[in-house]
C-alpha cells in the first residue's frame, strides 16, 4: 500500500476513530508529510511497511541537523507515533517502530510577554478610522482580556457572547466549551464593531453567525491575525517578536503578578493540567524579590 493511500486512511481515522480537531489533524499530517520526504528521498525508498526503529531515528537526527527546536522534535516523533498506531490498528504493521524512541527533553522556554504599556500601546496603534479598525481593535481587547487562543478568537460565535453577564462561550481544543469573563474594554469595542461596522459587511452564507469576518464575509484565518498582530505592534514601535500567543501569555503573567489565584487562571485559559498554566505564569524577578521581602518572615522588622 502506498504512503499517499495510507496518508488518506489515516486522516480519516483521526477523524473518525480520534475526533481530533481540524488544527491538530493538520499538525499529525504535516509530521507524516516530513517523514514520507525524508524516507522517499533516500536511495531505498522506504515503504510504509518496512520503516525501522533505526529509519526514524535517522529521520530525528536528520531534523537535529535541520536545526528543528527540541519541542518540534517531540511534536514530530508524536506524529510518527499516532501514525504507526494507525497502521497497527489497521493490521496494516504488527509493530510500531516509533515506541523505544525517548522523546527529546523540553526545556520550559517561555514565549514573550508585554508590559501593560505595550499591550496599551498595541491597542491605541489601531487605526480607527480604517473599515478593519475597529474590529482589529475589538480582537485585540478580546485577545487580552480573555487570554484566548487564535483558533479560539477566529471561531468565537455571535450567539455565544453573554456581554450582559459579562462572559464568552469559548470553544476549545477537543471542541470543550468553557465559560470566560471578558472586560468592559473589549465588551465595549466588540459592540461598537457589531453595531456600526459589521453590519456594513456582505456576510457570506454560513458565516452569519461568525463575530469577526474578512472583507469577502467569511471568517478570518488564524495567519490574517498574526500580519495584523505583527503590523500594529510595529506601528506601536514594539521590537519584540509577538504573536497572538504574547497577549495570552501576557494576560496569564499580569493577572497572576497582582495576585490571581493559579487555578483561576488555569480556568480560564481552558488548561486540562495546572502544569501547563505554570508555563505561562512566569514572574519576573523584581516581582519575586518584593514578594519574598514583603512575606517571608525575616524580612519583618
């Protein structure tokens, strides 16, 4: 059986057998798409039924040298995992050839995060008066108010907003709802971009319900979200490296530097482990260093 026949079969079987989500099924894809270029490149051309333990520890090292981060290892040696499953599900293999690979060990690298002034000087960058102003401005409140991921922003639905009670309906990875309170800033400029500008968009069928749509009134992609993202933070005269990923990191890091419970925060970022939420709790130093010399014990005088 061919890699293309059995690339198909397991995207249906990550559909259909995992209910994965569209975004994470794409990341297995692209995993198994490296690894076919790889084994398909050398003089062998490795079929799918005779891949070895030493193949995909060749293909790793190969990523190694391509310069691929530890934690891009680790998503990729995932990907081939899931993959052989399927084809030992499918008794397509008797074996799974990825299983004795350790994967790479992470380090707890944190992405960047803004100062309040940045994050206010990201959103005052927004130029109102342009069509698209006022609902960059709206996502960028909500981006920062929520903690939200980007796949989460573009996919936040009209019906789903509780403005009265002050909260979202929030759809998350593995399609888990949740509950998140949003501010009276963005609830403010999500209603202004409702009320005044959307409406003057041709909403395509199907996207009538979608909050915030492009200019052809579809729903905007995650990439259109970054550029915009990346334009007004340069705008804003920020030279750090920021994505939508920094506003949810930097909500996470303020709301726990004055004094946000973790498990809270772990809540609302729609976390599973509070492991991860540590991830993006990072404290700066000056802010560990007033806290140790206003409680602990010696410190009193």
């Amino acid at each position: 059986m061919s890699w293309d026949l059995l690339r198909k079969g397991y995207k249906a079987w990550l559909q259909l057998e995992k209910g994965l989500s569209a975004n994470t099924i794409s990341a297995y894809l692209h995993d198994v798409d490296l690894l076919v270029q790889y084994l398909m490149s050398s003089e062998d051309q490795v079929k799918p039924t005779s891949v070895t333990n030493n193949h995909l520890r060749t293909f790793l090292a190969h990523c190694v040298e391509q310069g691929m981060s530890a934690r891009s290892q680790a998503r990729v040696l995932s990907g081939m995992k899931s993959f052989f499953r399927y084809l030992v599900a499918e008794k397509i293999r008797d074996d799974n050839p990825a299983l004795l690979i350790d994967t790479p060990r992470l380090g707890r690298k944190l992405p960047e995060v803004l100062t309040l002034p940045e994050v206010e000087a990201l959103l005052y960058a927004v130029d109102l008066s342009k069509p698209e102003g006022h609902r960059n401005r709206a996502m960028l409140e909500t981006l920062y108010s929520c903690g939200l991921r980007v796949s989460e922003l573009v996919s936040l639905q009209i019906s789903n907003l509780q403005f009265d009670q002050g909260y979202i309906r929030v759809i998350g990875k593995g399609d888990k709802e949740r509950l998140v309170p949003i501010g009276k800033t963005a609830i403010k400029f999500n209603t202004i971009w409702m009320n005044e500008t959307r409406p003057s968009v041709v909403v395509r069928k199907g996207f009538e319900n979608t909050l915030y749509l492009n200019r052809l009134g579809k729903q905007l992609s995650r990439v259109s979200v970054f550029n915009m993202i990346k334009m007004n933070a340069k705008a804003a005269g920020i030279n750090k490296s920021i994505s939508p990923h920094t506003l949810r990191h930097s909500f996470a890091t303020h709301l726990v530097e004055r004094g946000a419970d973790l498990r809270a925060v772990q809540e609302m970022l729609g976390h599973e482990s509070i492991t991860t939420t540590e991830i993006y709790t990072h404290l700066d130093r000056e802010y560990l260093r007033e806290t140790i010399i206003r409680y602990h014990p010696r410190n009193k005088r």
